[in-house]
C-alpha cells in the first residue's frame, strides 16, 4: 500500500518516467511471446528459436537498466531525516523502489499480453487480416503457464536489479568496517594502533584530544597562570589586522573555485574497458576467417554468422561500459589543460565529478549506437530488409538507452544543485552555467562520436562478408 501512495502522489515527470518504463516493459513483453509464438509454429526447429529467444536478452538488459535509472532518480524513495523513526529505513526504502518498479513491468507484462492476444485473434477477431497470425501460431491453443513465465521475467529482473543497485551499503573505507566490527578493552568501540596500559585509563583526561583553557590567563587549565611557560605562550592569540589595498582584493572568494566539486580519482575501469573493446573487436575479426557454412538468421533476415561473432559484439558492448567513465573523466581532465580560464575549470571539474555518473550509460549509448550503424551498414547492400520484429527490438533497445542516459543527466543535475544554488548565490551569472554545460557536451560528443564511427566499420567488417 505504501508504494502504491508513493507512486500516485509523485510528481508528473517521475510519472512520465514510470510509464515509460511500462512501455518498454510492454514492448520486451511483447518480442518474448513472439518468440514464443516462433517456437510454437517450428516446433522442428529448436535452434532458431532458443535464437529468438536469446535475441530478447538485449531488449531485457535495456529495460532492467532503463529501470535503475529511473528508480535512482525517483524523489519519493530518497533516504530523509525522520523516516527511520516511522519504520521507513534504507530496507525499506530500497523495497518500496523494487516494489514500484514491479508494478509498472507488470502494468506493462499485461498490456503486451493483450496486444498478443488481440493480434492472435483470441480476444475478437484477427486484426490485419490476420497477417500477424503467421508467427503468432494463431491456429494453436497459447500454454498460459509458459506465457506467464516470460512475462514474469521482466518484472522479476527489473526490480532484482534495483533492489540490488539500491541495496544499503556501508560508505566508509574498508580499514575503518573492519577496525569497526572489533571492541577494544573496557567496552572501547574499535581499535587503535597503539597499545595502552592500564593505568593510561585511570588517569582523568589521558584520552582526550584537547584541553579544556583558562579564560583568564589563555594557557591550559591545571597550568600556572603567570609566568613564561611555552604551553602559555603558544596558547596566546595572535593578533590580526584586516587586509587592505590589494590584499582584501585578493580575499575576496573565487566563486568557482570554491563552490565547483573537487576533482575526484580517475575510474579504475578505462584500461580494462579498453582491453575487452579491443578483445571483442578481435574476436569478430577472428570470425571473418570462419568456415561459410549457412547460419541462422534473426527476425528480419539477419544473417548472425559465426557464434564468436556474437561474443565479439557483446564483448564490444561490455567494453564500451567499463570504459566509458574513464573516458568522460578524460574529458573533464582535457578541459581543464593548460591556462583553463572560469568557462573550462568549472566545465571540467563537473565533468570529472558525473563521470562515473554519466560515462557508463554513455558508453551503452555509443556501444547500441555503433551496432545500430553497422546493421543499416549491412542492410543497404543486403536483400532482407527490417522486419516488424526487428524494427520494434532496435527501437526498443535505442530508445531506453537514450532515456537511461537523459535520466542519469537529470540525476547529476540534482546531485549538483546545492552548488549550483551557490555559484549563483555568489554571483554567478547564469549565462556561465549554461554554457559550461555545452561546454561539456561538446566535449563528450567530440570524443564519443567518432569513437562511435570507428567502432562501427570495424564491427560491420564481419557481417559484411
């Protein structure tokens, strides 16, 4: 009941989201009771259809990763002060996100199972004149439980995945969990270095950090309150004056300098992503030297060739994640080369800071990108043409990854929004914000677009024998 109230009072955009994610719930949905339907209508031909089926993975991984993203930005399952207090904890709260997100897969599952059975011809008549009936397997009766079990995979993975992204952990470094999870003598919460004796407990104050002072004399209290002690005479203040002239101009704050986030360390996944690129790009140069012995085709006509052909592209793929924040956080550090002036320092400190953020759904982008390029590639000389199958699996795959990425912007934008109010609080015009935002935009696109280009021809290399 708690999700339900969460998803009907939330704002329209996280609604927006929500049914976009039903939508492309619905339409994985959809291609995997066609691959049902396939193997229905062949039942001599088990091969192309676990194909078939196996080619619905990609449309699933899209959806279950187009969901994380719209959980993680979703206001109303944010950790807050005092919901612990009403029983709404981390769990919780990572529960109610995994529970709305199996909501909306099943509002989807269920539209793409009436959209099946309305183009069977179960609900009334067979629409199109029943053209969509050839790989529906229309003339046989739909196994209900083989149905629900598919349909239940969209569900079940989506909101496993976000129970698994969501899950509480703990952020402190790894040295401090594990001095924690140790008492020390007397009852001492953790662990210190250096070992104490006993009587180091029974003197009053041993174990405290700082002093209590005197307000009369300025020393430590217990000391004498006259004389020349050095204790005395380092407590004594300092006195100050005001900076003048060019002095307090140079006081003054710099408002990007100090409000823009702090560049953090590089991701540790550039040069792995960049080895499994290259490995995938190998493995399908590796399948043009294969045997030409018929292959099985995909829905529209695609000719998959050799399997390490489709190893090569998932490898290219996985790649092109693991290095994709390594690669935004390469952009953020080549802006700020040089003399970087306000424009570039700010642009590139963000940059760096979203790059874990940003870089991985850029990554997917460019990966679904270059394969997207490199079947029209392969069409244009090909006689098969898109099916309806493949066309809905190529949009359906295109367009979560594009949202996936639009909604991990919107995530950094509010991530970033308390400096943001700073900056203009400080004087800031806002002119400035809006163009290190294109800024960094153009830095991305500069970067990833050709990387796009290349990896595409060198992937269309093997199909295009």
């Amino acid at each position: 009941m708690l999700a339900l109230r969460l998803t009907r009072g939330a704002h329209p955009a996280v609604q927006l989201r929500r049914l976009l994610v039903a939508v492309a719930s619905a339409g994985t949905g959809f291609l995997l009771l066609c691959a049902l339907g396939y193997a229905m209508s062949h039942p001599g031909n088990p091969g192309g259809s676990a194909l078939r089926l196996a080619w619905c993975l990609t449309p699933l991984a899209a959806t279950a990763h187009f969901a994380v993203a719209v959980a993680r930005t979703d206001p109303g399952t944010k950790p807050r002060s005092g919901l612990s207090a009403i029983g709404l904890g981390p769990f919780r709260l990572m529960a109610v996100s995994a529970t709305t997100t199996a909501l909306s897969c099943t509002l989807g599952s269920l539209l793409a199972l009436l959209v099946f059975l309305d183009l069977r011809g179960d609900l009334t008549g067979a629409p199109f004149d029943g053209a969509a009936s050839v790989f529906l397997a229309a003339d046989q009766p739909l196994p209900v439980p083989a149905a629900l079990t598919l349909l239940a995979l969209v569900p079940a993975t989506a909101s496993a995945a976000v129970a698994l992204v969501l899950l509480p952990r703990d952020a402190r470094p790894a040295a401090a969990r594990a001095v924690a999870r140790h008492y020390g003598r007397f009852g001492a919460y953790g662990r210190t270095v250096a070992r104490e004796t006993f009587g180091t407990y029974g003197r009053f104050g041993a174990r405290s950090r700082t002093r209590p002072t005197d307000s009369r004399t300025g020393g430590a209290a217990g000391e004498p309150k006259t004389g020349g002690t050095p204790h005395a005479r380092a407590s004594e203040p300092t006195p100050t004056t005001p900076p003048t002239g060019d002095d307090s101009a140079a006081a003054q704050p710099n408002p990007v300098a100090d409000h823009s986030p702090a560049p953090s360390t590089a991701p540790a996944g550039l040069p792995w992503g960049v080895s499994v690129l290259t490995a995938g790009l190998a493995v399908q140069a590796y399948a043009t030297r294969a045997s030409a012995t018929p292959a099985p085709r995909l829905p529209g006509g695609l000719a998959v060739g050799a399997p390490a052909v489709l190893l090569g592209w998932v490898l290219t793929t996985l790649g092109l994640a693991v290095a994709g924040p390594g690669l935004a956080h390469l952009c953020g550090r080549l802006l700020q080369a040089g003399r970087p002036g306000a424009l570039r320092l700010l642009s590139g400190r963000v940059l760096m800071e979203e790059a874990t953020r940003i870089g991985r759904p850029l990554g997917i982008v460019c990966a679904v990108a270059s394969g997207t390029y490199a079947m029209a590639a392969l069409y244009e000389t090909s006689t098969p043409v898109f099916g309806p199958l493949t066309t809905l699996g190529t949009l359906l795959v295109s367009g979560c990854t594009v949202a996936t990425l639009l909604t991990a912007a919107v995530e950094a934008k509010h991530a970033r929004a308390d400096t943001t109010a700073a900056l203009l609080r400080l004087g800031a015009p806002a002119t400035m914000l809006r163009s290190a935002a294109a800024l960094r935009v153009g830095a991305l696109l500069a970067l990833f677009v050709p990387l796009t280009l290349i990896v595409a021809e060198l992937a269309a290399l093997p199909l295009a024998r």
